[in-house]
C-alpha cells in the first residue's frame, strides 16, 4: 500500500539503520512539513519543504508521541512532539539549498509503527517540524 505521510517517517528509519522514512501526518507547524511515500516494512521517501535553507538538519525517532525537551547540545531547550520511549536521533543531514528535499531508504519491521520527526539548527530555540507515524 503506498501511502503519502510527512516527514516523520524518514525519521524512524533512520533510527534503524536504513536510510528510508515513512509515516503519517499527525500534527506540525506552519512552515517546516514533512510527509512519507511507501510501505513498512519496505521501502520509503520522505520529503520536507519549508525549512531554513543550508542548515544543519536532524531527523528524530521515538516509539511514542508525547513532548520531550533536549537537555544540552546545540539545539538544548527546543521540545519535541515525541515521547521518551526509545527517543534517539536517527540521522543528520542538511536542509537543501532552498530548504527542501527527500530523503529515501528501506525500513525495517521495528521501525513500523513508530513516530519521526524532523529539527532544523535555525536559531534559539531550533525549528521542528509535524510528527508522522511510520505506517504498520
């Protein structure tokens, strides 16, 4: 079943060891949306548009939503739309030229299910972006 969902999903497989993210809308802000193409497992995009161009970008995984605020580092104090259950950073990457990209990859089972979302190094605090779940 392909399924077109936000970033979030890129997060999660990333947070497995693939390149690959999928997932579904869930919640996000106005300007930095993620969504995800493709099936879990399997493989699966991601894309994002709206975020600050040539900035050092993260995308984040958890097996929960909920809020959870960075203690330290360069983006510490920002607060995530992920819960702390398996919360770690899935990968690094730049936002594009023209804040806007995709990222593409296979997703393992443990991956499917679980929730991404996308953090942008653009200020104090850093921009995050709408959670998407890793379609099941």
């Amino acid at each position: 079943m392909r399924t077109s969902i936000i970033l979030g999903v890129l997060a999660t497989a990333m947070c497995v060891g693939h390149s690959d993210v999928r997932g579904v809308a869930l919640a996000g802000p106005d300007d930095l949306v993620i969504s995800l193409e493709g099936d879990c497992p399997g493989r699966l995009s991601m894309s994002w548009d709206g975020a600050t161009p040539n900035e050092m970008s993260a995308l984040w995984f958890s097996r929960e939503q909920g809020e959870y605020r960075l203690p330290v580092g360069i983006c510490g104090g920002t607060t995530l739309d992920l819960g702390p259950h398996g919360l770690h950073l899935a990968r690094v990457f730049n936002s594009g030229a023209e804040g806007q990209g995709v990222l593409s990859g296979r997703v393992r089972q443990a991956a499917c299910g679980g929730y991404l979302q996308m953090m942008v190094d653009d200020g104090y605090p850093c921009t995050t972006s709408n959670v998407v779940q890793i379609p099941q």
